[in-house]
C-alpha cells in the first residue's frame, strides 16, 4: 500500500488510519488553475467525510481555497482585458 502520509496501526484490530501531515511539515499541492482549486476543494470535503480532516479544519481550507479562486478569476480577467485593450489599440 502506497501512502504520502505516515500511517497508524491499531494494535488491537490491525485497522490503517492515516495521520495528517507533521507540524511543520509542507503540504504542497498545484493551485495554478480553477480547476486546480476544484480538485483541491473536492479532496478536502472528501476527507472531511471520511473523518481524516475534522469540519472545522475543512470549512476553514474550504474559505482559503475560495480566495485563491477569486485571485485566479480577477488576473485571469486583468489579462484578457490588457488583451483585448492592446488588440484595439493595434
């Protein structure tokens, strides 16, 4: 079994449960695109349901990661109208 995280044996019924990154340690994950973010977004909500991340901890990545959507959105915009803005001047 392949896992990027550390994981944790119960010693009286064998079950594997992931632990969550270190404190300290870096997560790096690519957020360079909207659909980068989306893909980010759905693996928090699905480790929120599956218990690995608690709600709190969820609904906050959830916010962070909405802001880094609307930065997205607002340079992608700034570029198509520098675009369109020297195509009219040309």
């Amino acid at each position: 079994m392949s896992n990027d995280y550390p994981v944790e044996i119960d010693g009286v019924t064998g079950e594997v449960a992931p632990l969550p990154p270190q404190k300290g340690q870096r997560y790096r994950c690519k957020l360079d695109t909207l659909q980068d973010v989306r893909r980010e977004m759905a693996k928090v909500y699905r480790e929120a349901r599956s218990g690995i991340t608690n709600m709190q901890d969820a609904t906050k990545l959830t916010w962070m990661l909405q802001a880094v959507s609307k930065v997205i959105e607002g340079s992608d915009l700034e570029a198509r109208i520098k675009a369109l803005e020297e195509r009219h001047e040309s």
